[in-house]
C-alpha cells in the first residue's frame, strides 16, 4: 500500500454506523468496544477498536482499522496511553515513554512489518482528548453522537482545545 493511498483512507470523511446502543464491555480488566464505520461516498469500510485499562486510566488504544474486499484488516493508525517503553526497533530507533501515536507507512508494508509499527510522540494527556483527536484527525463526521459511550458529554468538547498543532503528531 502506498504512503498516498493511506493517507487517502485517513482523510476520507467518515460515518460511524454502529447502533448508538453500543456500550463499553469489561474484558479481561479493561473496557472495550469495537465500533463499525463507512467512508461518507460508502467506497470503503472501516472498524474502530478501543480498549482501555479499568485500573490505569493512562494506559489504552484506540485504532481505526480498514477492512478491505480481500485480504486482512489493516490498522491505519493507533492512538496509545502511556503503557511503558516503546522503541522503533524497525524503523527509526526512536524510544519514548509517553502517550504516543502509531502510523500505518508504505516503508513498513515494504518491510513486512506491523503497518502501523511507527510511533511518533502525541499531543494529548488523557483518554478523552486522546479520543476526541482521534475521531477530529481520522476525519468522523458523527462522533459526536457516540460520545455517550465513553462518558463523555458534547458541552465538555469546547473545554478542550483540540485545534492547536493540528499536523497529526
């Protein structure tokens, strides 16, 4: 998969089409929830995963997934808590301690690595900033009706400043 390919199925705009009935479910001491999503022209289909830890609140994920036609779902991107040490071992040796994101590149597909192997220091603190950026940057055009989900209120969105360095870092 190219670099403009990916990029293209990042910033497509998007619908999450999953019943707003949906809730967070206890697996394994953490809550997840998986949440089915459609590009806006219908073209191509997508699934959200989160997960997060019900003990320490810093640590969980939340990726979107592309679902092609064949093949496996790719993860595109991933947004991390701080869970400890991470290390670009393939790529760029980068090591870090902090909240993170991950990419899906071409060179990882070139390399046969986990597609989204790449991480890059984030530029949020907590679960619910982490959260709402992620539904801003991976272009959903409906989040707002499944904030419930996650504890999260519409009127709590102007609170946090999700449109300073807007460059996806």
């Amino acid at each position: 998969m190219t670099q403009e390919e990916i990029s293209g199925l990042i910033t497509t705009p998007k619908k999450i089409t999953s019943s707003t009935r949906t809730k967070f479910k206890p697996v394994n001491r953490s809550r997840r929830i998986n949440l089915e999503a459609v590009s806006e022209d219908n073209q191509f289909r997508f699934e959200i995963f989160i997960r997060q830890s019900e003990k320490f609140e810093e640590r969980f994920s939340i990726g979107l997934c592309y679902i092609p036609e064949k093949d496996e779902n790719i993860v595109l991107a991933r947004y991390n808590g701080s869970h400890g040490m991470h290390y670009n071992k393939f790529t760029d040796g980068q090591i870090f301690s902090s909240f993170h994101k991950h990419y899906a590149t071409e060179e990882a597909f070139q390399k046969g690595i986990k597609p989204e192997h790449t991480a890059r220091i984030a530029n949020y603190v907590h679960f619910s900033e982490a959260l709402l950026r992620f539904f801003k940057e991976m272009n959903f055009n409906n989040y707002r009706n499944y904030l419930e989900i996650f504890e999260i209120e519409n009127n709590s969105l102007d609170e946090l400043n999700l449109f300073d360095n807007q460059n996806n870092t």
